[in-house]
C-alpha cells in the first residue's frame, strides 16, 4: 500500500507539472496582457511613459473616429471571403473524396499555401497584382481584357485582398472537409441509393448534415481570424491602401500604438475588437445549438 501511494502521489504530482507548464503560459502570454491592455485603454499611454487615468475618453473618442468606422466597415467587408472559402473548400472535397487516380497530388497542391509564409505569399501576389507586369493582368490580357491596378485602386482592392485570402485559407478548410467525407458511414449512402434518392437528396440530407460541425469550426475560426487580418494588408498595402479602403482594425490600431505611440487609444480599439469578436462567436454558437436543436 506504501508502494502504491508513493506511485500516485508521483503521478499526481507529475501530472500537476504538466497541467502547469500550458496554464502559466497563458497567465503571463495571454490573461496578464489583456488585463493590462484592459487599464491602458482607460488612459493616454504613449507605451514609454507614465499612464495617465483618463477615464472613457479613448471610447467617446471611437464614437466620432471616421478612421476607426472605416477600417470596421473593411474588415467586414473582407469577410465576405468566407462564405466563399467554405463552397469552394466543400467543392474541392467532393471531387477530391472521389477514388481517382492523381487526388493525392492535388491535395498536397492545395495545401501548400497553408503551410507556406503568409508573408511570402502576400509578396508573391503582390507583384501578381502588378498593373504593368503582373500574371494577372498578363493572364486577362488573352482574353483582350485591360486589367486595372488592382491595389492602387479603391474599387479593386479589397475583392483582390478577397481572392487572396481564400485562395490561402482554401487548403486547410479543404482538407478538414475531406476528413469529415470519409468519416461517413457508406451505409448511409447506400441506403439513400436504394430509397431512389438523386445526388442533390443524397448531398442535402446526408452530405450536409454530416459536415455541420466542420462547417461551424471553420467559420468561428475564420470569422475570428479575419477580424484580426493584419500581415497581408501590411505586406501588400502598406499604406493602408488607396484612401485607406483596404486598412483593417488591427492595421489601424497597429498603426496608433506603435506609430503613433498612441498606445492607450490602440487598447481601447482592441478592446472593442476582442468585444466584437466574442460577440460574433457567442452568437455563431448559440445559433448552432438552436439548428441542432431543430434537427434533433
């Protein structure tokens, strides 16, 4: 019995360590941050000296910024990709669940971008986007088409952020789709087969239904992630775009705090932001408990 008790004051103990390492990690990289990013929105910190309680000013002062409503609109905006995204990755996923011959190759084609440098890629289509020499345009001019600047002009860059950003992001919701495919019973299929369903039954009562958890992961992780797309507007606009039409929040609060020294008003803007983004995921769950609810 001694033995033993020496064995699970042991385990217990190493388990401890283990459970210790990730929840230290977050009180020093992430809750400490916020709670200190939470007070800095509350004063006029330039981020070097000292911080000056100034109440909510940094929030009535969001109210009236034109630059802030913007860069919202913006990065709403942007999020129309994701819709996007999620039909094409489920496209991909039907043809490349099928058994023929190359699906393998494809498949790894189609991740690479996920896996590469988001950097390197915002400059690899960057100079693709290129008015004068660019494989866009190039491309667009065999069918007699003159393509326009596409990231000197208002009206195409954030479509050309778009493209981007989900030919990117198509890989990875590509392959998470793929496993939810195969993980279907084929008994399923089978069944509705010999009921006489057509592909578009089949697809509607079973396919759908059983990618639903997938879906629902990718979009909150892609609405999170969009809300805080920074580096390719950085790489690809670094100005903020033509008449800051391609900024994002976290551009402009990036901006604020580190160009600016505007840190305090940079806080309160990513308070705001991480409000905004837990509102939207709080809302995505309960409106799959309540679909899920209705289907049960």
């Amino acid at each position: 019995m001694k033995t033993t008790s020496k064995l699970y004051q042991s385990e217990r103990r190493n388990a401890y360590l283990f459970v210790a390492a990730p929840v230290i990690g977050f009180l020093i990289f992430t809750l400490a941050p916020t709670l200190y990013s939470l007070y800095g929105s509350f004063t006029n910190w330039n981020g070097l000296g000292q911080m000056n309680f100034i109440g909510i000013q940094n929030y009535i002062d969001l109210l009236t910024d034109e630059s802030f409503h913007k860069t919202m609109y913006n990065t709403l905006f942007m999020m129309l990709g994701i819709p996007i995204g999620l039909v094409l990755a489920l496209l991909l996923a039907l043809g490349l669940n099928r058994a023929i011959i190359g699906t393998q190759v494809f498949r790894v084609l189609y991740y690479v971008p996920v896996i590469s440098s988001l950097a390197a890629i915002s400059i690899l289509w960057q100079w693709a986007y290129n008015g004068d020499y660019g494989l866009v345009n190039q491309f667009l001019g065999i069918f007699g088409i003159d393509g326009p600047s596409w990231l000197m002009n208002k009206d195409t860059v954030k479509p050309a952020l778009i493209l981007m950003t989900v030919w990117k992001g198509l890989g990875y919701s590509m392959l998470l789709y793929l496993a939810a495919l195969q993980s279907v019973p084929k008994t399923y299929y089978e069944a509705a087969r010999l009921d006489g369903a057509n592909a578009f039954q089949v697809f509607k009562n079973i396919t759908l239904p059983m990618v639903k958890p997938v879906t629902f992961f990718i979009v909150v992780t892609s609405i999170i992630g969009g809300a805080q797309i920074f580096t390719e507007i950085n790489v690809m606009t670094p100005t903020g775009g033509p008449e800051y039409s391609s900024a994002t929040v976290v551009f402009y609060i990036w901006q604020k705090a580190f160009g600016n020294f505007e840190m305090g008003y940079g806080s309160a803007m990513a308070v705001v932001l991480g409000l905004f983004i837990f509102a939207v995921t709080y809302i995505q769950f309960k409106v799959n408990e309540k679909s899920s609810y209705d289907l049960d």
